[in-house]
C-alpha cells in the first residue's frame, strides 16, 4: 500500500536490515537534551498528578491528539466537527466525507481506551498492538486490509498512486517482518537502556520504519508515545499528546525517518523527537493549566447560578463532552430531568452553552461549550 506525499524523483530509501537497534548513537549531542525533555515531562506530570479527574478534564485533549493523529494520515476535520457528529449532528457542512473522517478519530480514541485498560493486566506486547489495531480500522477505510494481521505483501510510501519505483520509503520486506517486530518488542520490554526517552524515539521510529499492517501503522506508532511513558512510570496517566509537534513539523517527521535507513542518522531523529517531547510538554501544560483555571472558574459560575445540589455533576459533564444534546445531558450526568433542563436554559442564557443546531421536531438541539474547545485547539491558551 502506498500513502500520500511529495513525489520524490530519487531512488527509494529501503528499510535498515540488521541495523536495529542502533549499536553507537552520539551520546554528547543528546545528553543536553535529554534533561530539558525530562524536566518538561516532570513538570507537565506534576501537574497531571495535581488535577483531580484529571482523565475527566483532559478528554478534550484526548480527542484533540485523536484529530490531529488521524490529520497526519490525511483527515481533514476538527476537534467541534467530531464531537458535533458524535452528538449526532445533521448540518449541512456534516458531509459523508467528514462522517468517515470523524469515525477514524473516534476509533483512536476507543482503540486508546482500551489499550491503557488493558495495561493494568499486562504490559505492551505485540498480541496488544495487533488487538488495538483491530479497534483502530473498525468500519474506517482499511477495514478490508486484514486489520490485526502483519502483511504479507511490501508496502511503501510515496505519492498516492505512485509504484514502488517512485517511493520515498521502502520499509521492511515481509518475509523479514516477523523477526522484525520480535526484535522489537525485545527492545521494548529491555529495562537497561542508558535512557529511557531516547528507548521511546528509537522504538518509535523503528515501528514506522517496519510498518508491520497494511494501514493506520502511523496513528498506532504515535499512540505508542504515551502509553510506553505511562508504562514505564514517567506518567502517571497516558494524557500526553505529541501528534500537534509532528504535524507541524510532518516534512522533517518523514525526512528525519528516512534519515535513519539511508544515512544510519539515528542521532538526528533522536534529537529531532527528544525536542519535540520538550516543546509538546509544554504545550501540554499551558493548556492543562488552560482547562484547570477555566474549570474552577466555570465551577463557581454554575454553583452561583444554579444554587443547584446537581451543579458539579453538570460542570463536570460538560468538561467530560464539551458538545452535546440535553438528553445525552440528563442520561449521563444523572441530574433530574427538570432540574437538569433548568440548568441547561440558564447556562445558555448566561452564555455559557451555546447552541450548534436548534432542535427541530423529535431531533434534539446541540449544545457547545466553546471556551474548551478553543483551548483544546490552541486558541487563546496563555
């Protein structure tokens, strides 16, 4: 199978045969960043740790990373295009097209779910992966693509339609794939590498690099990001996204992955991921703090307006799924259907909720919690 990039006129970058894992890396061009990384992961978890309900609170971040995984494979939706379709959504901007899209966002999500679920009866191992794959491609294209096999047939990377000639990226041939993904896993249950993040970069680009399915290998190698950290303790829950730096850095994420089988750069990449994982921190925390503040705000706002016994159950409702229908509201927030009904009008009176969709004959309004989303996509965050 072939994915779409820049034509490339040169000869195809074949995969590394025997070169994994690298036996040298360039240990004095790393150390420098290996502790700004660490400090910003420190930080970012201190603060995870400090949130209550933190998973409650950052779900919006959660299905942000989703849309902006899927966005690297080629989907072109938001974070309020997916929740709005979730919510079931029938406006006219609400194409098919958008409908499939949002499917492949919601995938990861579940698949994420249900792989951290599954962490605390066993570790990472290649039965997970194949299972999680599963989950990835239900009902999304690639459905038919033997979803949780290895494939049996190379695959490249190049410009869609281009043959194997024209790819940017050859990965590992299939009767190699096997012994490929043993060696990998080893190396991802060694616990006596010199550093754990700069295990996490080579075992991140190892997995694109032998692209073991014939679809969705990049969204599943970057779900591998949070959950190898929260495996290995660095988080204390897998709320990490890392999909916004990659994506706005897609050209070098590619070039930097083709470095390490054409030149055996793999210092390159190293430095390339470990800087993303420094600035993504960051990123992470400013918005994690975002949602906090906005959170306690909101909080006393709805307390104050409502006088209601339910008010917390409603903020945290709306934090949890910041686009929703008042049915959806009362099913799962539990509140009394009049009282929650009371609360609903209030916050849109008070601007809080704004309305997406009037509801119209038995099809039930949508509702939107506008500040959340704004700071899950990088607006108006301090």
């Amino acid at each position: 199978m072939n994915y779409k990039e820049k034509p490339m006129k040169s000869t195809p970058v074949r995969y590394h045969l025997g070169k994994f894992p690298p036996k040298t890396l360039d240990w004095a061009r790393l150390i420098p960043l290996i502790g700004p990384a660490n400090a910003g992961l420190a930080r970012y978890d201190g603060l995870l740790t400090a949130i209550p309900n933190a998973h409650v609170l950052l779900s919006p971040l959660t299905t942000q990373e989703a849309v902006l995984s899927s966005k690297i494979e080629g989907t072109n939706i938001t974070i309020g295009e997916v929740l709005e379709i979730e919510a079931g959504g029938e406006s006219a901007t609400i194409t098919q097209p958008k409908r499939d899209d949002a499917e492949e966002v919601l995938n990861y999500r579940k698949a994420m779910q249900a792989c951290v679920a599954e962490m605390e009866y066993r570790p990472l191992s290649q039965d997970m992966l194949r299972a999680v794959h599963r989950l990835l491609m239900q009902g999304v294209r690639g459905r038919d693509k033997s979803p949780g096999d290895y494939r049996k047939e190379q695959n490249w990377i190049g410009a869609k339609g281009s043959p194997i000639e024209e790819a940017s990226f050859v990965p590992i041939a299939p009767e190699h794939l096997q012994q490929g993904m043993d060696d990998w896993e080893k190396y991802l249950g060694s616990t006596s590498e010199p550093d754990i993040l700069v295990q996490l970069a080579i075992l991140h680009i190892e997995f694109e690099a032998l692209h073991p399915f014939n679809d969705g290998n990049g969204r599943l190698g970057r779900m591998l990001i949070p959950l190898f950290l929260y495996q290995r303790r660095l988080l204390s829950s897998p709320d990490f996204y890392m999909s916004g730096y990659l994506e706005s850095n897609r050209e070098e994420y590619h070039e930097r992955l083709r470095g390490v089988s054409r030149d055996g750069d793999w210092t390159a990449w190293c430095l390339f991921f470990l800087d993303g994982l420094r600035e993504q921190a960051a990123d992470n925390e400013r918005k994690a703090r975002a949602i906090l503040l906005l959170y306690d705000r909101v909080k006393k706002q709805i307390v104050d307006l409502t006088h209601s016994q339910h008010a917390i159950q409603a903020v945290d409702f709306i934090f949890q799924t910041p686009i929703f229908t008042a049915p959806t509201f009362t099913n799962f927030s539990k509140i009394p259907k009049p009282t929650a009904n009371r609360i609903l009008t209030i916050l849109r009176d008070e601007k809080l909720l704004y309305t997406l969709q009037e509801g119209k004959g038995r099809r039930a309004g949508i509702l939107a919690f506008r500040e959340l989303l704004n700071i899950a996509e990088g607006k108006e965050v301090l």
